[in-house]
C-alpha cells in the first residue's frame, strides 16, 4: 500500500509544490516510481518487438544474421513507442490519484462541516455552553 505523507522539505508556495505529487501529499517518491513504469513499459515493448521479429524470422527461414538485424531495428523502432505509451499511462494514473485525493479532501471538509453543525444543534438544543466543541 503507498504510504502518503506531507514532503516537509519543500515550502508550501513553491511552484513545485503544485505538481500532482504535491497536490495529492506525497513525496517525490513516485515521481521515481512513474520513470521505472515508463522504461519498463518501453523495455517490455521493446524486447517483444524483438522477439516477435526473431520468430517471424525463423517461420520465414530467413538467414539469422538478417533475422537479428531485423530484430535490433524492430527492438530500436519499438522501445520510444513503449516509452511514450508508459508516459502517457503514468499520467492518466497521476491525474486518477489527484482526483481521487481531491474528492477525499472534499468528503473530509463535509463530514467536519456536518459534525460541527451537529455540535452547535445539540449546544443550541440542550442549552449547556458547557458541551464540548469540534
């Protein structure tokens, strides 16, 4: 489960602290988890490129040298493709949590909202300044 926590280090005004990493809480952390999905997306793409084109290559009965050299451009061809999908797919999961982390806020804000109202109906309702405040 990803631990959220505040980033003490950087100040709360600072135009880096309105990143999506910041405006949900967390740290830099998964800004660094974001890179390792996006070049292992990309080496995943590119290593099935690979394969995909060595095998074609043995059905074909094509020579292995140029069953290699396509598989090296197949590889070169598809590693950037994987790259941008994997960024593409860590920002689409970054704006889901910044979502997620607003509506939590929110949700949080009502519920305080609510229980102070209540507060204040039971003071008013049973006369006692003396019932404790939220």
């Amino acid at each position: 489960m990803l631990q959220v926590r505040p980033d003490a280090s950087t100040p709360t005004d600072s135009p880096s602290n309105r990143s999506a990493q910041h405006v949900t809480g967390l740290t830099s952390e998964p800004r660094m988890y974001d890179e390792i999905a996006t070049k292992c997306i990309a080496s995943c793409m590119g290593l099935a490129g690979f394969v995909i084109a060595m095998v074609v290559g043995m059905f074909a009965h094509v020579p292995l040298e140029t069953a290699i050299l396509r598989g090296v451009l197949a590889m070169l061809v598809c590693w950037p493709v994987g790259y941008i999908v994997g960024h593409i797919s860590s920002s689409v999961v970054n704006q889901a949590l910044i979502k997620r982390a607003e509506a939590a806020k929110a949700t949080t804000r009502e519920a305080a909202k609510k229980a102070r109202e209540e507060a204040e109906r039971l003071r008013r309702e049973s006369g006692d300044s003396e019932v404790l405040e939220l």
